[in-house]
C-alpha cells in the first residue's frame, strides 16, 4: 500500500503519504477556555490522524467550527459538514464530557468521512450517508474504539435492525427515499451502508484490498477532479478496472430492497 501512494504521490508531484498531514484551520465561534480549547484540538487531532490513517490524507484544508451547547446529554449532540466554499464541520459540543468521552463518539469519524467524497447532492443522500456510516467505525477501530470482531458484529446488528424496514418488492433506492422522507434518518443510513458492506467484502475476496485502501488511492487520484454522484462512480470504476461500483448501484436502483439487504447479509 505504501509502495502504490509513492507511486501516485510521485505522478502527482506530490510529497510521499507519510510525509503529509491534513490541513486543520480553527474556528472558535463561541467562547472556550484554553484548557477547553486543548481538549477540542486533542480530540479532533486524534480522529483526524485517525482518518489519514484509514482513508488517507486529505487534498486540501479541513474547516472545523466549533460551537458551544452547554447541558447536553451526549458530548457533540449536533455535527454537519460544510461543503460549499470549504470543506470542513460544524460540530455542537459540550465541553464538559472527558475527552475519552469525545473519542468514544461516532459523530466526528462520521462527519470526517463524508469529505472524503465530494458532496453528492440530496437525492443520493442514502448512498452518502451510508458510506460515512460504514466508514465510521472503519475509523472507531483504528482509534482502538473497537476490534476487528466487534466492527463485524456492529455491521451484522445494525442489517438485523434496519431489515424489516427494506422487506419490500420496490426497489432500495425509492424505499430509502421514503424512509427518509418519514424521518427515518437512522434506517436510511444503516441501509446505505449494506452497499459498502457488499463492496468491501467483493474487494478483498477479488482484488486483495480493502475499501478503505481503495479511497486512500482515490484522494490521491480524483478527489478534487470530481463533482457529482455521476462522477464519482465513473471514477471509482475506472480505478479499479472494472465496473463493480456502478453494477452494485444498479442492483441498489433496480432490485428489491428485500432481496438487495438480504445480499449484503450473507457477504458480512
């Protein structure tokens, strides 16, 4: 894996991957001590390093803003990302959780993974949000959150949960378009991830890799080059050298929701 970011890094005349670090620019939009400061950076430092490890490092700067909401239940109750003028995250945070508390929550490895795609407009938000589901804990586990085991185990528990909702003869793209027009903001992500669920078990059983080293060459190659959903899977299939991207999105766009979960069960 080293050996090909070398080569692509080399193409690109670009510095060798263990040689770059993301870019973090700093917005403070609230007041925050300096000790509530340091926690904030430490945090969000770690997951970052996190994931440059998992997915690679990023081809441009990352804009976090933070923003105090002080008696919250959980330390960051509220993130969304920025996608337009920058690339960067708006996270709502407590500052009164520990830090392992931080580390602990998925919402920063979840907001971070979407830039590793270029925004992809609403109507694929099933596919976008799925993808930063599955690559959530792709992340949790480099941070030692989770095993490899319990990362298998999470996946296997959230199809279990979402399958009732996708029980369906329509396909899995208009369910999930519906479920997200009841609310069912949950439902609909876990169900987007069954298509990275299937495509990185098809990557190591065919191609020996991992998605996650897959989107690190990505970065490299087509990150700032594309601007659509179109694009996107052009790209993914053309770095591969075949079309396993856009046939899985066929069976997602034309199969049974019923029969595409189903699928994406038996291969985790």
């Amino acid at each position: 894996m080293l050996f090909l970011s070398i080569i692509w890094c080399t193409i690109l005349g670009l510095a060798p991957m263990e040689e770059l670090r993301s870019s973090i620019e700093w917005h403070w939009e609230d007041e925050f001590s300096a000790a509530e400061k340091g926690k904030v950076e430490d945090w969000l430092n770690s997951v970052t390093g996190a994931v440059e490890s998992t997915l690679g490092v990023y081809p441009f700067t990352m804009h976090y803003y933070i923003h105090r909401r002080n008696g919250s239940s959980e330390p960051v109750p509220w993130a969304n990302t920025r996608r337009h003028y920058v690339q960067g995250v708006d996270f709502h945070i407590d500052p009164s959780f520990s830090l392992q508390a931080f580390l602990d929550d998925w919402t920063a490895p979840h907001e971070i993974s979407h830039l590793s795609i270029p925004y992809l407009g609403r109507e694929q938000s099933w596919f976008a949000e799925g993808y930063a589901s599955f690559m959530q804990y792709q992340i949790m586990q480099e941070l030692g959150i989770c095993s490899e085991q319990e990362l298998g185990e999470i996946y296997a528990e959230k199809i279990e949960r979402v399958r009732p909702y996708y029980d369906r003869d329509q396909d899995f793209v208009a369910v999930s378009r519906e479920l997200k027009s009841r609310n069912r903001y949950s439902v609909m992500y876990w169900g987007g991830a069954s298509y990275f669920m299937q495509i990185d078990t098809r990557l190591k059983e065919e191609h020996g890799m991992d998605l996650t080293d897959f989107i690190t060459k990505y970065q490299l190659c087509c990150r700032l080059k594309d601007e659509s959903f179109e694009e996107l899977i052009e790209s993914w299939d053309r770095l591969l050298g075949e079309p396993l991207f856009s046939e899985l999105l066929q069976n997602y766009q034309r199969g049974p929701a019923s029969e595409v979960l189903n699928a994406a069960s038996i291969t985790n």
